[in-house]
C-alpha cells in the first residue's frame, strides 16, 4: 500500500518504521522544519556563548517502555547508551523519600518502601497494605475512581512524598482528578511486572537523536519520504483512496495532537458515505472535548551548580512551583544546567520562572540565573477519571495515532508509540 502518515512526532515515526518494514510506500508530512513532536531538542546557547542543544521539555523514560526501547534499537540507537538508567527514586534534596535498591520485583519495591528515609512504620505499612490490596485486585478499578479516592488510606506522607509526585510525572494531572485506573496500570507494569521496569531512563543524548533524527534516516535509507516543513490542510477522501497533498494514497495515518486532528477533520465530510461521515464526526466530537495540561520546563544555569543525584524530588506547593530538578550536567548538558521542571503548570511564565528560581535557591541551595524556558500549553491530554478518548479508526483508510487515542496509558513516548505501531496492520 502507499501510506501518508501525518505529523512526525514519536507515534508518526513508529508507524512510519512499522509500515516499511511491512513493505509499505511511505510518506510522512510533518510541519515542523524538525522531526520529533513534543519530544525533540533545539538549539541554544549558554552565557558564554558556547552552543548547545536543549530538549522541548525535559523527558523521563522508564524500563517498562519496551515497544519505544526496541524502536530505538531498530533505527539504530542503543539505549543502554544513549539513556542513563537508574533504579526508581523519589528522593528530596535532605535525601527523605524513597528509593528502590537493584533487585527483582517485587522485592526492591518492597525493601526500597521498608526503608524509605523519613518514613514511619505507620507511613510504610499503609503504602505496604494498599499495594497488596492493589495487587490483589489484579491493579483494577472503577473507570470514574481518582487517584485521590484510591489512596484515601494512605498516610498523608506517602501521599505527599510518592503519589502526587508519582502521579504529576507520570499521568501530568493532579491526583485528585486523575484516573486511578490509568495510574494502576503504570503502577502494574513497571513496579509489577518485568525486572526493571521501574527503573529510570534519563537521556544522555539530546531527545532529538534518541529517535526523532535516527529513524528518518533509516527512512529515508529504505525509500520512505519524510518532507519537512510541510503542513497538510486537507485530507480529501476519493472513491477508495485519499488525497493528501495532490497526491493519491491508499490509507492515512493522521500523527498530529488531538486539536490538530480535529482542526484537519473539519473540512473532510464531503465524499464519504453518510454512515462514514457519521463515524468521523462521532470521533471529532469525542477528540473535541479533551482538556489538556501544560508542562514548563525552566532551564536554569550556575557556574559549579550541581545536585547529588541526576534527579532529584522537590517539594511542591503553589509557591514551590517545580516537582523535578534534574542535573544536565550528569546527563548531557554542560556542567551547572538545572532543569527545573512544573507539570501540570498553571499561571504567568515570568511568575513561575521567579518562584522556580526561588525554590532552587531553598531547597537546592542554587544561585541560579534563569537561561531557557519552554512552556508546552498542551503538554499532554488531562488524564482525569472517566475520560473517553478517541479509538483508532476515524473512516474507512483513515486512522489516528497519538498519545491521545484509546490506549492504556498515559500521554507518554511509550503511549504515542505503541499507538503509532498499532494504527499498521
Ligand atoms: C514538556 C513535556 C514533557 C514531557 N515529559 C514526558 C516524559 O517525561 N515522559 C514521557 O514519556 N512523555 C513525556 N511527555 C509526553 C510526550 O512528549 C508525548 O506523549 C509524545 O511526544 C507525543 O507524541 P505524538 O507523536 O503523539 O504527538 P506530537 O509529538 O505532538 O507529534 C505530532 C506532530 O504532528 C505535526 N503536525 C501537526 N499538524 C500537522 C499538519 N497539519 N501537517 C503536518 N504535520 C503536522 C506536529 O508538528 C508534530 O511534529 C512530555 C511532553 C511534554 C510537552
């Protein structure tokens, strides 16, 4: 088949190396001059002039993302090099928190909880008994339960120490509207189910080279288009193809966010049978009403700035906008980068940036001058209890894939590349 795929971010691509392999045509269109979506890097500069890249917002991968682990290794990009992987911690700059030791699961869960820093025995044996009822309950719950319901019995400590922060990075919606079903399911496959797949991935290498840049190129050595800075602005269904670009296609693949699927989707009724115009409207008015949540990623610089660890937990408050730092310097940046970053962001930039530069200062005891901040107002879709996402199939040879569309987890690389891999059969 000659298939288009729209958009290049991390889902477009997974399905762009999937059809290939399949033997497909392959076009991508992206509209961007740079591949990668969400999850790319761009280039920056430091105060003394020298040049280097910054990522879109600062990424954590864990070691249950397996279909993203092996897509990297497919175009080319050995992970155990390119990412820096660390067991799972969520320790505070006084080093209170909790962090797994290297063992199999579920023993580092349950030692690393036993021995969690700061923690009372009352703290862990109520975070020891909801993870033995979570587990019992094979990690299932009802669709419309928030995190905040689901954790009603825990003490107030695991909760502010494990939770919310768990919940913030992994879902980017506070606990108490976020899914507890999504939130179980992360829980299951990466404390539960394979040896490390709780483990932390932190990129060494900028997020563009992770896979963005390394899969167009292996596109484009087996024959696949991958034409940048080219957005579609209509796709115009013909007797059994498409017509994007004035060129005909056997099927599309729409890889763009949910707004910009819905925006392309508005002039497309025309030509389709009235049962498939009905299917695509259905799928437009459910992708229509997704909320979504910003992330703010705040760069900040400091000659000799340094943190004991590569990530470190903060503690956030309104006040204390930032729940992550992370040092680049251990990572990939040059020494004295601090990402600082606010999921789930709300309110100005300028008072946001001020407030995380402030809480450095307490909490990290960081004199640091701002550089970069990037703000993605649709960092990813709201994952609040009950919410109905869009499937896969919007008409006939017409597909989504996203971190968006009907999935078990959260807006992730992982999410947008299982998505991507599943919308080519
Ligand atoms: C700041 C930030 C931090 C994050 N942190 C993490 C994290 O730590 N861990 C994690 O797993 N995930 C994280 N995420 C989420 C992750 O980045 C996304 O889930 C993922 O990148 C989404 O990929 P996608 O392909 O679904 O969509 P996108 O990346 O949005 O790709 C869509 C592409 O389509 C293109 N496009 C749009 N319209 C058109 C058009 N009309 N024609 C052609 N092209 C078009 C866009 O330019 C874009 O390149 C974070 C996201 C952000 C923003």
């Amino acid at each position: 088949m000659k298939i288009a795929i729209i958009g290049a971010g991390w889902s477009g691509l997974a399905a762009a190396v999937r059809a290939t392999r399949s033997g497909h045509e392959v076009a991508v269109f992206e509209a961007s001059k740079t591949p990668g979506g969400r999850a790319r890097s761009f280039n920056a500069m430091l105060p003394d002039g020298r040049a280097m890249q910054l990522d879109n917002g600062q990424h954590i991968l864990i070691g249950a993302y397996h279909q993203t682990l092996q897509l990297m290794r497919e175009v080319g990009v050995d992970p155990e090099s390119a990412l820096l992987r660390l067991p799972l911690t969520m320790q505070f700059p006084d080093g209170c928190g909790l962090k797994l030791p290297v063992l199999r699961a579920p023993w580092d869960a349950l030692i690393g909880i036993s021995t969690a820093r700061g923690w009372s025995w009352t703290d862990r044996l109520s975070l020891l008994r909801a993870a033995a009822r979570w587990q019992w309950s094979r990690f299932a719950c009802s669709d419309d339960q928030t995190v905040a319901q689901l954790c009603q019995s825990l003490s107030a400590k695991v909760i502010q120490e494990l939770i919310e922060p768990l919940c913030v990075s992994a879902l980017n919606t506070p606990a108490d509207r976020a899914s507890a079903k999504v939130f179980l399911r992360v829980l299951q496959d990466s404390l539960f189910s394979t040896p490390g797949g709780s483990n932390l991935l932190l990129p060494r290498i900028d997020l563009s080279a992770c896979f963005p840049d390394a899969a167009a190129r292996w596109l484009a050595a087996r024959g696949g288009r991958v034409a940048l800075g080219q957005r579609v602005q209509a796709l115009t269904p013909q007797s059994s193809s498409w017509r994007v670009q004035d060129e005909a296609f056997d099927q599309v693949v729409l890889a763009v966010s949910a707004t910009d699927a819905v925006r392309l989707l508005e002039q497309t009724e025309p030509g389709l049978s009235a049962s498939a115009a009905r299917r695509l409207q259905s799928w437009r008015a459910t992708a229509q009403v997704l909320q979504f949540e910003a992330i703010t990623t705040v760069y900040a610089y400091g000659p000799g700035a340094r943190l004991r660890q590569p990530m470190l937990a903060l503690r956030s408050d309104p006040a204390n906008p930032a729940q992550f730092a992370f040092d680049r310097g251990q990572l990939n940046g040059p020494a004295g980068l601090i990402a600082l970053v606010v999921s789930a962001s709300s309110g100005e930039l300028a008072a946001t940036e001020q407030r995380v530069l402030a809480q450095a200062h307490r909490q990290l005891g960081l004199d640091l001058k701002k550089l970069r901040s990037v703000t993605e107002k649709r960092a990813t879709f709201a994952c609040t209890a009950g919410l109905q996402r869009p499937g896969m199939d919007i008409a006939p040879g017409l597909r989504a894939c996203g971190d968006y569309v009907d999935g078990p987890y959260p807006a992730t690389l992982e999410g947008a590349v299982r998505s991507g891999l599943s919308a080519i059969t």
